[in-house]
C-alpha cells in the first residue's frame, strides 16, 4: 500500500465513523496496512469496522 492510498483509507473510514465518535483519526493511523485495509473492505462491503 502507497503512502498516498493510505492516507485516502485512513480519511475515508475517519470520515465515514465520524458521527459514532468512537474512532479517532489517530486510531485508524496507528493501524497497520493490513488491519486497515480490512477495516476498509468490511466497511464498504459490510457495513461495519470489524
């Protein structure tokens, strides 16, 4: 994953969970690239983080 497509995941999902204001920017930053691009793909294919 390139700086650029996770900085675009990292702003989608902060974004997209704002209004539960349960997730921080900074908990989807300290992710790693896998954890994240999982939360990605359940959230737009789920619905859901986890």
């Amino acid at each position: 994953m390139t700086k650029r497509e996770r900085e675009s995941i990292i702003d989608y999902l902060y974004f997209a969970t704002m209004d539960s204001g349960k997730y921080s920017r900074s908990f989807f930053e300290n992710q790693k690239d896998e954890g994240l691009q999982r939360m990605y793909d359940n959230w737009t294919k789920e619905g859901r983080l986890f």
